[in-house]
C-alpha cells in the first residue's frame, strides 16, 4: 500500500539535458510535422535548422526534455508500478524553446487523490523547466499518472483537477486531420520514450494489444500541431498551454483527426478521435482539452 506522505516528500533530484537541433528535429519528424517533399515552410522552420529567420521549435517539445529516470519502479514506493497509466498531459509555456540548450528540470509531486479501494488513485506531477545557461523557466510540465492498483489507502479524495468541459451543443470550429504512418512509434521513441510497448509486437501482446501501440505524448503532440495550424498561423511562440486527457490507445497508421472549438479570446476546447473506428466508445483518443494562445503574432 503507498504512502503519500511518503511520495509527497519522495527525495526528486533535478534532471540536467542538453539537446540539440537535431533533436528539436527529429522530434517534430517523430510526430509527422512534414508529410511532403518539398517541405512547406512552416514546417521546413522546425526541421531545418538553416531555415530563414532562424529555426522555431514545437512547443511541446518540452514534455520530453529533463523527463529522467521512471523512479515509480522503485519497490520503496509501494506503487503497483506495472498497472500505472498515464491519465493526463498539461503544458504551461513560459518562453519559447531554444533549438539547442541545456535544461534542466525540477521535479515534484504535487498531489495524491485516493480514489478508493476499487478504483485506484491518482497522483499529480509537475516538472519545471529551466534554460542553465539563463536561468530562465521555459515551460511548466504536468501530469496525471493513474494508479490503477493503490487505491483505498485512507487518503483524501477531492484535489484532482476537473475535466474541461469540450461543447456538445455546436460542431467544432475547426477540424485538423492528421494521417500517422505505420512506422510512426519507432520513429517518435528516438526522442527518449523507449518504452518496448511501442516497438516490439511481443511486448505489446503481453499488454493485451494485438500491434504495438502509439505513444500518448506522440498523440498529444499531433493535437500541438492541430492547434498551431488552426489557432496559431503555424507559428510556435503562440501556443502558451495545452491540457489533454488520454482516452483510450492509437494505433500507428490511424489517422487522427482533432476537433477544436474557440472558447473566449485566447482560448479554446479540444478532443482527437479516430472516426474509422467501428466502436465509437473508443473513437476519442484524447479528450477534455484546453489550449490557450495569442491571438497575434
């Protein structure tokens, strides 16, 4: 049984990284940012680092920079680490990424909610991300891991965050298709997730998938770009935040397909569906999203 006392102090030390502009691109190829040849400008900026201007970097680059070590694993925790799902996904950015730099991440927990015995419990992560050289905080990096199996420990209850609500009265404003390729995951674990459940067949049938499955922060990433191309002029600096609930698994070569409504200025709900799929309870792949933006460049 865990302790969240415990987890709530557990010792996090600060993760260090350097990147480089191979990996800003490589990362954007990993979520299929460039699907012809040649490449359109706006997309070129985010692979080619002779670009005009300078080359831009994908904002959600961040959630895979300074992640370290998977510490949950550790049999001191007391976490069922082998039932552990990842439940959310929040970004905040604070200043655009550079290309290339030295980060380092500062880990905590935040929060643990029990759940109860049968349902599990929740515990809420943030990671803050500084620029060494400057000192400067890039990005706020949340999320929500579900621990299917350590409910019922006699903690509090109340504390997750609520969902955002996405409109069920009007269609969306905008809707962004994104086609993933069959080779996809291999490609997107370069940028650090190398997770055996996206790549070896084996593995994923141990884990009840009949294929390996896509990488939910790949998803979230293509539902980045989705936004950038609807809300944002496909320029990076805009986006400032996107939250995103995963739903259920996507499979490389589904073709994703996200729904934005606009909210109030700056702001906007979202979901990602796979329309293809026959059982439409498992059509939303990432729901109850919240993007905030500049309206300007």
């Amino acid at each position: 049984m865990i302790d969240p006392d415990k987890l709530l102090r557990w010792p996090l030390p600060p993760v260090t990284q350097a990147y480089t502009e191979r990996d800003s691109a490589l990362y954007a190829l990993g979520l299929g940012l460039v699907r012809a040849n040649p490449a359109p400008p706006t997309a070129l900026r985010c692979v080619y680092e002779g670009a005009a201007g300078g080359m831009a970097v994908l904002p959600t680059l961040a959630t895979v920079l300074a992640t370290g070590p998977f510490w949950m694993q550790d049999p001191a925790t007391g976490i069922t680490w082998q039932r552990l799902l990842h439940a959310e996904q929040r970004l905040e950015i604070h200043r655009p990424l550079p290309a290339a730099a030295t980060v380092v991440g500062e880990h905590r927990v935040d929060a643990i909610v029990d759940k109860g015995a049968d349902k599990g419990a929740l515990m809420l992560l943030s990671r803050r991300l500084f620029d060494q050289a400057s000192g400067d905080l890039l990005a706020t990096v949340g999320s929500t891991a579900f621990l299917r199996g350590d409910g019922g420990f006699g903690g509090r209850s109340d504390g997750a965050p609520p969902p955002h609500p996405v409109p069920a009265d009007r269609p969306a404003d905008h809707v962004v298709e994104h086609p993933t390729r069959p080779e996809q995951a291999l490609l997107y674990r370069l940028s650090g997730d190398l997770n055996p459940l996206h790549a070896d067949p084996a593995v994923a049938q141990a884990a009840g998938f009949a294929q390996p499955i896509l990488h939910g922060l790949c998803s979230y990433g293509i539902a980045g770009l989705a936004v950038l191309a609807a809300l944002c002029g496909h320029e990076p600096r805009r986006l400032k935040r996107l939250d995103l609930r995963f739903a259920n698994p996507v499979f490389p070569g589904e073709t994703l397909v996200t729904e934005i409504w606009r909210l109030d200025a700056g702001r906007a709900a979202l979901r990602v569906r796979v329309p293809a799929r026959a059982d439409a309870k498992r059509q939303v792949v990432l729901d109850h999203g919240l993007a905030e933006f500049t309206d300007a460049a």
